[in-house]
C-alpha cells in the first residue's frame, strides 16, 4: 500500500467515526459501562486525535516523555462531541501533511519505533494506528448499542 492508499484508507474511517460522534448525547459524556472503561467523553476525546498526530510522532520520533504519557493515559481529557469533530478535522489535516512530508520510499521501509517498544516498517505501523483507530469506533459503537441508539453496521462501517 502506498501512501496516498493508506491515506485514502485512513480518511474512510474518520465517516463512520464521525456519525458515531454525532450519536452522542451531551448529558451522557460522563456515561461509562463499568469502572474500568473510558467515559463517552474520554472516548471521543482520545479518537479526535485520530491518526495524523500520532503519525506525525512516529515519523519525527518526537513522542511525550514516558512519564508524561502515563499521566496522560491515566487522565484522558473528556470533551464536547463539537470539540471531537473539530479536532478530528484537525487530524484529518495533520494525516494528510505528515504523509506529504514523508517519501515513497521511506514510508514502505524506514524502519520507525514507538516509545513502548514496537519497531517496524512505517507502512506497517501506519496500518497498527489504523487499527487502534478501528478498534475505538468499536468501543464507541458498542458503548451506543448497551445504550439503546440505532446503530448497526452501516452506521459502523459506513457513517
């Protein structure tokens, strides 16, 4: 897959994401299904920064000191359903500018690495951050399912 490919492939996957977030009830932010999980809020908050912020530290190798990452997996920001979709137009924008930066050549085989301790090819770890994404809306989706919304898998795959 090339970049403008992987790029298109990311893009798709913001649609659904997208019409997930619109989905959300302002007065249910705080709702969470269990004392382990994200609250609504959180969720989104943490899916708005998408893919292109996290690409632009994978490809500059500029990522949070260890300790500042914890601190902020252990206190994930909640936002507005409003704030995820601006920011996440922010990320599209930050997705398509860091693959204008990045080479052909570099982005099927410089070999790149995160700070907790996967190493691969950029092209594949690209694919990894994808994913994460995915499985998020998942986690969206099945959040507005447990609550009675009308979701189902054109809504997932499709917006």
């Amino acid at each position: 897959m090339n970049k403008d490919e992987f790029c298109q492939y990311a893009l798709d996957s913001y649609r659904p994401a997208e019409t997930l977030f619109k989905i959300v009830p302002s007065d249910k932010l705080d709702w969470k299904p269990g004392p382990s999980f994200m609250t609504l809020g959180h969720l989104i908050h943490h899916m708005s920064s998408g893919l292109g912020s996290e690409l632009r530290m994978l490809v500059t190798g500029n990522w949070p000191k260890p300790e500042e990452m914890e601190e902020m997996m252990k206190n994930e920001p909640s936002c507005s359903v409003q704030e995820a979709l601006e920011r996440l137009e922010k990320d599209k924008a930050e997705l398509r500018a860091i693959l204008s930066e990045v080479s052909e050549e570099d982005f099927a085989n410089k070999i790149v690495s995160v700070p907790w301790g996967w190493k691969n090819k950029m092209e594949r770890m690209a694919l990894d951050f994808k994913e994460h994404f995915t499985n998020h809306k998942m986690q969206l989706f099945t959040y507005l399912k447990i609550l009675g919304f009308a979701v189902n898998t054109n809504t997932l795959y499709f917006g």
